[in-house]
C-alpha cells in the first residue's frame, strides 16, 4: 500500500505540471530472478564479477508486508550513497556488497531507520533532492568491494554534457519485465543537456541539480535501478544516481533524469567527512 501511495504522490505532482508521469525508478518486492541468459538494463549488457565492485544493492522494509529494492554506491568504507525516495519511509535496510548475483553478495549488513540521512529539503512530489545516506559498519575493501570516487569539491563544476558515462544495478531488463534481474547489468550513456531533458519533464521538473542521459534504442535504466551510480568512463568518477523517468516505459525514449553528484558534495561532506 504505501508503495502505491508514493507512486501515486508522484505521479498526480507529474500531471500538475502537465508532463509525462514521473516514476522514481525503485521496484516493489517481492523479486524473482531474471533467468534469461540477456538479462539487463534495458537493452545493456551483464557485468563481470568485480567489473562495478562500488555498486551495492539495497533491500528496503517499508512495512509488515511491503519492501523494495533499490541499487546504491559505496563512497566509503562505511557511508553508501542512493536515492532519497528509495531511503524516506524505510525501517529498515539490508545492505548488499560485492555483488554480482544479487542474492550473492560478498557482505550483507542490516541497518536501522537511524542509521539513514535523507536531504532534509527532498521533495516527494517534484523529487527535488532526490539523495540520502546510509551508515554501515566499517568494511574492508577488496577486489569485489571498493569505494567509487566523487568529484573533488570546487567552486565551479563542468555540465559533462556529451560526456559518456556507464549506469548499473539490477533493475527490470524490458517494460515487459514484472522482477529485478538476478545478474548485475549496465549500459554506456550520454549525458545532455538540461535544456533537452526540460523539453520532456519542463523546468519545473528538471533543476540544476538534475542530470540527464539519452536513451537511445531503448537503451536506459529502469525500476529497481534508483538510486544506482552513473559513472564517468573516462576517470571513474560518480557524477549522478538514477532519480526518475517517464512513466510510459524504460525502452520509451525519453531521457532518464539522475542526481547530480556535483550539487551535494558539501552536503555529503557535512554529513559523512567525505570529500576529494
């Protein structure tokens, strides 16, 4: 029910500002594995063991018998970084590391609702500040296990437009798709222009502190994604998390709309002392 309740919240904000349906790109549970041999991201590739060792999945308690699940970053040896819709009404998470097979995970903690920072300004209804925090117990890295980088903090930061950046997590591999994957999937992407992603969702949608790729031959990320690192495959550095698309599908076209990491990297310093 409140897994309704929150689509629904976002979705009547959408048809407020007349654009397409907004859907936060979480998934209800419970999931069922993906047993194709082309699982994916919509129309992506399967990732090798270690290929993405910051990505953690996250399963989320939002009540008795409801939950979620939703993909994340490790920026530390005890912060992950997601998305805020996935993280706000949880009670609890259990945190997977150094997966590969989702129900693999090389380490799996369960954290409480205290150990969760949401952006204290997040808005449900325009997904505004879409980002949180969540605190795990200190972790040794390893090959299967390593913190993603950030941007360093400075006084002006570059758009990326046109920068190519890759995507993971394990979210639903077609529309048609009722269950995450089992297998850690990706795709390379393009980063746009605001200005273009605008034409899609307007600027009542898409901030500055949004940032959008292309999705071209229906090519993008999907529900059970959110939350998910977008990497710069030039540097490896993280510049965004998947936030929302367009209601009408994954495989529609349009762009896909993630946090930019630039525009909370003192926020995420105040809260965590983590910095570049």
């Amino acid at each position: 029910m409140k897994l309704l309740l929150i689509f629904a919240v976002c979705l009547a904000a959408a048809r407020a500002y007349n654009v397409p349906d907004l859907v936060p790109r979480y998934v209800g549970m419970p999931v069922l594995a993906n047993k194709g041999p082309n699982g994916r991201i919509t129309n992506g590739q399967k990732a090798a063991a270690s290929q993405f060792p910051y990505q953690v999945g996250l399963s989320i308690k939002l009540g008795v018998l409801s939950s979620s699940w939703c993909g994340a970053s490790l920026i530390s040896s005890n912060w992950v970084l997601t998305a805020a819709h996935c993280t706000v009404d949880a009670k609890s998470i259990i945190v997977y590391l150094g997966a590969t097979v989702r129900t693999s995970p090389e380490v799996k903690y369960t954290v409480s609702k205290s150990d969760i920072v949401v952006h204290g300004d997040y808005n449900k209804r325009t997904l505004k500040n879409d980002i949180s925090l969540i605190k795990i117990p200190s972790t040794s890295f390893t090959n299967q296990i390593k913190a993603v980088k950030l941007p360093a903090i400075s006084k002006t930061y570059s758009t990326y437009v046109g920068d190519e950046v890759v995507a993971s997590g394990w979210g639903l591999t077609s529309d048609k798709a009722n269950s995450v994957s089992n297998s850690l999937n990706y795709a390379y992407l393009q980063i746009i222009p605001n200005t273009v992603c605008a034409k899609t969702y307007t600027s009542l949608i898409v901030k500055s502190s949004n940032i959008c790729v292309s999705t071209p031959m229906g090519t993008s990320t999907c529900q059970g994604d959110s939350g998910g690192p977008l990497v710069l495959v030039s540097s490896g550095v993280q510049v965004g998390l998947t936030s929302f698309g367009a209601e009408d599908g994954c495989q529609a076209g349009h762009p896909a709309a993630f946090t930019r990491v630039t525009s909370y990297l003192d926020w995420i310093k105040e809260n965590t002392g983590v910095s570049y």
